[in-house]
C-alpha cells in the first residue's frame, strides 16, 4: 500500500469514527478553533496531571481532514508532557507547512506521517493544522479562537 492510499484509508476512517469524541466534563485545559475559510469548528479538551497529558478529546464539526486530524492528534496526545506536546505541534506543522527540508522528527509521527502530503495543497494545511493551532492556544491557556491565519 502506498502512502497515498494509506492517508486516504486513515482520513476517511478517522473522520467517519473520530476517536475520543464529545465533551470532557474533567478537562482542566481546553480551547476553540475556528477555520474561516471552510467553517470548520472545534473545541479541544485536555486533562492535564503533573504536566502530563492523561486525556484529550474534542468537538465540533468539519470536514474530513479537520475531523481526522483532530481524532488523530488526541491519541498521539495521551502521555505526553505539555513541553512534548508543544513540540509535536512545531513538528506537525512544519511537516505540512513544507518549511522543513528534513522529517525533522516526522518518522515519530507514526500514522500523522499521512498528512504530509497536505503540504501539496495549501487550502488543505488550514484544515489539517486547525486542532494543532487549538492545542496550542490550550497549552498555553489563549482566550482567544484559534485560527489557521
């Protein structure tokens, strides 16, 4: 199976099943999202303990690449410290940005490594980095919507 038809199966699959869906009533870090360009939404949740990410969900709606990046990036989330997990979104987004020559850490991703081919459509980077741009904002505790601007 070639890359391509790899993130077309793990897309539709996250997308139509997102994992750790729906509200978290126990979150002590959560955020907003919103992408102007398409209308997708999303609210994160985080459950943090001694720095460590131990929950992660999220609601909203969008399309496909939003859904299944955020469903994604949730599972990638549980266990890892916040100084992790701002990493993973500087690494994420450099990977689908294009604005790294080498994988730069990318062979970590595991299954996120799909989403590299985001990179080749630009109105696409918006929707896959708008739950990366709200983890951000909830990592470092922004009022403000996150936007992919």
């Amino acid at each position: 199976m070639d890359l391509r038809e790899l993130y077309q199966e793990l897309i539709v699959d996250h997308s139509k099943q997102p994992r750790n869906f729906g509200p978290m009533p126990e979150s002590n870090y959560c955020a907003d999202g919103f992408n102007p360009l398409c209308g997708d939404k999303i609210h994160l949740y985080l459950k943090v303990e001694d720095n460590v990410i131990i929950g992660a969900g999220f609601e909203g709606s969008g399309c496909a690449i939003s859904t299944a990046s955020a469903s994604m990036m949730t599972e990638i989330l549980k266990g890892r410290t916040i100084a992790q997990a701002k990493t993973l979104f500087e690494l994420f987004h450099s990977m689908v940005t294009g604005s790294t020559e080498s994988n730069g850490g990318i062979d970590d991703f595991g299954k996120l490594a799909v989403f590299a081919g985001v990179k080749e459509y630009p109105a696409r980077v918006k929707c896959a980095t708008l739950a990366w741009h709200t983890l951000r904002n909830a990592l470092l505790k922004r009022d403000e919507s996150a936007k992919t601007e």
